[in-house]
C-alpha cells in the first residue's frame, strides 16, 4: 500500500507557511527517511502518551522512534503524560515546561507530541510559548487525532469554564500519521475518530460522505487501504479549509460543524470516560442537522440520511442514547456562552443546507434554539 505525503500550503502572504503531513502504513518503524531533516543534530523532547513506554515491546512504533531519533539527535529527553482530556490544565502545561527548561531546551530544540489530540494539544502549546515559540513536529496515535487535532496548529488547553480556551495557532513542522498505530486503539477511540471522518464529507464532499456509506463495513474491519484512504482524504479536505483561514477568521468555522452542541455535551460528561469527543461531535452533527431541517434549510431525507450513516457506524446520534448523562436546555445554553464563535454575544451554528454543504449561521434567535432543545435533548 502507498504512503500518502498531503501538502499544507496556507495562503498566508505574510509568513508562508506550509508543511507536510505523511499518511501511511509502519511509517514508524522505518522512520529514517521522513525524521532525518527535522530532528539531525537538533535537542529533541518527545512528550508521550503514559500508554507508550519504552519497556513495553508491544510498543514497537514508539520504541522505533526513539532507537531512529537516537541515532540522529543530539540527545533526546522523555516527558510522560496521561492522555485524559483533564490533564490539558496550566499544571499540567506547567510541569512540561519546567521538565523542558531543566533539559536545557534552546531554539534549536525540537518537541514531538506522541499521542492523541490531548497530547498533541498540550505539547504543541507548550512549543508555542517555550522561549517564545520553538518548533514541533505531531506525531498522532488515535483516529480523532490523526484526522483532525493533528492538522491546522491549533493548540491548547481548557478553562474551567469550557474547553480550549486557552491557547495559541502554532503550525507543526510535519505531522506523520501511522495507521498501523491504531492496532492498538481501543474500539471506542476508533469508533469515535469516524465522528470526525464523517464530518469531512458533511462539510464540503458528498462524494466522500457516499464513499463512507458504501465502505462502512470494511471501516470496521479497520481494512488498511480504506483506513489509508479515508484518513488522507480527510487531512486533505481539512488542510484545503483552512490554508485561506489559519487564524478562523472566516470558513475554518465549518470544521466545528456539531462542536456547539457537541462540547457543551461532552462537558456534562464531565471528561470522565462517559462520553467521548467523538461520540459527543456524533450527537451533535445529528443535532445540527435536525435544527438545519426544523428551520427549512435542509430536508428530513438528508438529516435521516445523516443519522442512518452515524448509526451503522455503532455511534450515538442523540443525548438520550447516553443514559448516564442528561442536560436541561438552561444549562445547555449556558455553555454556548463560552463558544469561541460566538460575536458580540451572539451565538454563531454551523449549519446544513445539506449533505455536502455546510455554512456559518450568525446571530441565531435564542427563541429557536430554546424551543429546539426543549424538544430534542
Ligand atoms: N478542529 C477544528 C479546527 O482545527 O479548526
């Protein structure tokens, strides 16, 4: 099966910016060739999932990594971190810059974040900040990450109040995605990463979203060649959004297609393994396309359409299919407060006129948004 190199040129006249994302099959384990550039002569710090440890030998794509880093850096120092979405708090960020310091990181360094969107999150953060900014390289080890957190530079952590509201656009050197790394994913992960391979095709590609329905079943086979496909086409897709919109000025909005809803729901799971990200963003598509259908933008057979896909992917598709979790719409409400795309206090949805073709709907009527939840959630 053919490795796939995507091309993330962003139209930025004043930084131009561009690097590549690698999409392939044991990458990891004959790494040389892709790592050599970035990490030769360079102090590296590799932050890693707690999951990944170098006395495992089930891990043989970390400990390939590092036998090949080794070989090429000027040292290469450790930082173990649990992959939990608690752990992306000012302490946690803290502990990473200290240990960074006291490896006598410089501007020459270079960090790695190993691990899923949590990890990748946190590090690529504390790239952005340490000694004003140094570079990173992703190296994502989940489906969600590999297809989404991974690619665009966004990086941060989580207020009390919501997540990811604290944090800075720094854009990776390269970002290498090995599918055989999801061996080891648990189901659920994985089954929760196809929430946001989903959304590609809701978004901008009906082509795509067909090519999801006609291959579900060898999706959840994990078949490699459709893995390989689906994953690129959806790092493709993401990577054409946002080189006009780095900073989410405008279009990159689309990409947070069932995030309104979708936070606001993981966050009365309190992150602790109730819901997951994507079982939360699953929910929440579904959600945005029934509001998109009751204001008349989008019709009952695409939204059921929608549903249906969501369903044989073994996904929630309402809050009442998560029985330890309810919410009323006040406190629903309450957290669209803290929605970054929010103006003005206005809420801001991404909306469907239908599969394929989402957009950005200000200044929505809280009336509409009350009587919706009171009757969906
Ligand atoms: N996950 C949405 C974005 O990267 O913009």
């Amino acid at each position: 099966m053919e490795s796939k190199i995507i091309n993330v040129l962003f139209n930025n006249k004043l930084n131009n910016l561009s690097y590549q994302i690698f999409v392939g099959k044991n990458l990891l384990t004959n790494c040389e060739h892709i790592i050599n550039k970035f990490v030769k002569n360079r102090k590296i710090i590799l932050i890693h999932d707690s999951f990944f440890t170098l006395k495992k030998s089930d891990n043989e794509n970390f400990n390939a990594l590092v036998r090949e880093i080794n070989k090429l850096a000027v040292s290469v120092n450790l930082i173990s971190v649990s992959g939990g979405e608690k752990t992306k708090t000012i302490s946690q960020l803290n502990r990473i810059i200290e240990k960074s310091i006291s490896f006598k990181v410089d501007r020459d360094s270079l960090i790695i974040a190993f691990g899923g969107g949590v990890i990748g999150d946190i590090a690529g953060f504390a790239a952005s900040i340490l000694l004003r900014g140094i570079n990173y390289i992703q190296i994502p080890t989940t489906l969600l990450s590999q297809v989404d957190s991974s690619v665009g530079g966004k990086t941060g952590i989580n207020s009390s109040k919501s997540k990811n509201l604290i944090g800075a656009f720094h854009q990776p050197l390269a970002v290498i995605i090995d599918i055989s790394l999801l061996k080891s994913l648990p189901n659920r992960q994985f089954l929760a990463g196809l929430a946001e391979v989903v959304k590609y095709g809701l978004i901008t590609d009906i082509n795509f979203f067909e090519f999801i329905e006609n291959n579900y079943k060898k999706i959840l086979n994990y078949e490699p060649s459709i893995l390989n496909y689906i994953i690129s086409r959806s790092c493709e897709i993401k990577s054409q959004i946002i080189k006009n919109d780095e900073k989410e000025n405008g279009k990159r909005a689309l990409l947070n297609l069932g995030h309104t809803f979708g936070h606001a729901i993981e966050s009365f799971g309190k992150y602790d393994g109730r819901i997951i990200h994507g079982e939360a963003i699953s929910i929440g598509i579904c959600l945005a396309f029934k509001l998109s259908n009751k204001l008349g933008i989008c019709s009952q057979i695409e939204t059921e359409r929608v549903i249906t896909l969501f369903k044989k992917l073994t996904l929630p598709t309402s809050l009442k299919d998560i029985k330890s979790i309810s919410a009323t719409t006040g406190e629903m409400l309450d957290k669209f407060k803290y929605d970054k795309k929010n103006k003005n206090n206005e809420l801001t949805f991404i909306l469907n006129k239908k599969i394929g073709k989402s957009f950005i709907k200000t200044n929505m009527d809280v009336n509409i948004i009350t009587k919706f939840l009171d009757e969906e959630i």
